[in-house]
C-alpha cells in the first residue's frame, strides 16, 4: 500500500529510556511505527513536533528515505519543547519547516488556539493521520484523537504498541 502523506501523532511517544518507557518498549514502539512505515511507504510524513515524537519519527522518516515536513504552531514553540529537536538532525534533514503564525501567543487561549489549528492543518493537509500510543494513551491524548477525528472528518489509523 503506497500512501500519499502521512500526518503522525503520539502520546508520550518515545519517552527517553530511564523516563516512563522500558527501553524495551521503546525498541517494540520504534520498531512497529518503522514496519508500518514500510508497508504504507508515505511518500511525504507531516510531523507536528511534540514530546516524544520530534525525536525518533525523523530518524525513522530519515532511515526510510521518507521525506517530511515539520509543522511548528509558533516562533518561539521551540523555547517550550525539550532541545532534542534541535540536537538532531531533524531540522536539517526535513523537506520543508512551517510555522502557522509569525506571531507568538499572548495568552494561554492563544497558545491552545494556535496547537488546534497547526494539528488541524496537518490532519487536513494529510491523506491519513496516524495517532500513536501505547496501550495505556492518557485521557487528554484520548480526547485530542476523539476530538481531531470527530472534528475534521478524516481517514485516521491508530497503532498501539
């Protein structure tokens, strides 16, 4: 199955060892999140860069030769996540980075505001969204998939690891 783009989300998605993910499950998440990106073999991934998910989808993307594009809600989104995605390779090695708004939020309601309407633009701008999680996804990650799905009417898949 060839798909055309690929929009990736995760709870908690690879946690750094020694945090709330074995290394074990962590070896078990890489590695089905890597299978099923060859069996769907996306020729482009959208990646909106969360905890976790900034730091092993672009190697994966990068060890696939799968091209992707990160998709940032603001400037200074960067200043509130941890500095993996800037430790790595990841800005480098993307096809494309997007920033929503050249403004940053104010206030916390612009802030949430701003993360909706960059997960919706790569939910939409995708042929498929994938949602990522382990067999215990928080609540709030349970509601933002409830949520995107129900919202936005859109093809999505859910792997568990």
């Amino acid at each position: 199955m060839v798909i055309k783009s690929l929009a990736v989300f995760g709870d908690e998605l690879f946690l750094g060892v020694g945090q709330e993910l074995s290394s074990k499950k962590r070896e078990e998440a890489v590695y089905i999140v890597t299978e099923l990106f060859k069996h769907l073999k996306p020729e482009l991934i959208y990646i909106m860069p969360t905890k976790g998910t900034n730091t092993l989808i672009p190697p994966i993307c990068n060890e696939l030769d799968i091209p992707y594009i990160i998709v940032a809600p603001y400037k200074s989104f960067y200043d509130e996540i941890p500095n993996e995605i800037s430790d790595n390779e990841a800005l480098q090695k993307c096809k494309s980075f997007i920033v929503v708004s050249d403004s940053d939020p104010q206030t916390t309601k612009e802030r949430m505001d701003l993360l909706e309407e960059t997960t919706v633009f790569c939910a939409n701008t995708a042929m498929a969204t994938l949602f990522v999680h382990s067999h215990h996804p928080s609540l709030k990650f349970v509601n933002f998939m409830n949520d995107i799905i129900e919202k936005e009417n859109i093809r999505s898949w859910e792997l568990v690891y």
